[in-house]
C-alpha cells in the first residue's frame, strides 16, 4: 500500500447538484464507547447508497492510488 498516495476530496465523487446544497453540522458526545458504535451505526444507515459509494471511492484513492486496477478483471486472470 502506497503511504504517499495523494489525498482525494469527496466531492470528486458527489453530484453537483448534492454539492450544492447546505449540510449541518453534527456534534455527538457518548457516555460509552457502546453509545458511539450505535450512534455512528445509525450515521451509516442514514447514507444514501450513493454517499455510501462516494466515501468508499474517497477512502479507496486515499489507500491505493487513483490507478487501481479492477478487481474482477484481476480476479478472472487468477481463477484460470
């Protein structure tokens, strides 16, 4: 895993029309590490599968690169 990998925006990933819209700040302090996992649980589920996607997308480039090959088609060449 490359460490020097350049870091990537979200909103590489995000619509327009998402990017245009206001977001309000959330601050959530827990009494338990139990209450965190399940406030930021009910974080994830609130995600559209679309920002979802665009935050796997952020987190891929930030580990791997911007030219990371295809995992199926690496897949189909090792299962032969």
């Amino acid at each position: 895993m490359p460490t020097n990998a350049p870091v990537h925006s979200i909103l590489e990933f995000v619509p327009q029309h998402a990017q245009d819209t206001t977001m309000e700040r959330v601050v959530h302090k827990s009494k338990s590490f139990r209450e965190a996992d399940l406030w930021t649980l009910a974080q994830y589920r609130e995600m559209t599968p679309d920002e979802r996607i665009a935050a796997a997308r952020v987190l891929q480039r930030s580990v791997y690169g911007k030219d990371l090959p295809d995992v199926r088609a690496t897949w189909k060449q090792t299962s032969k």
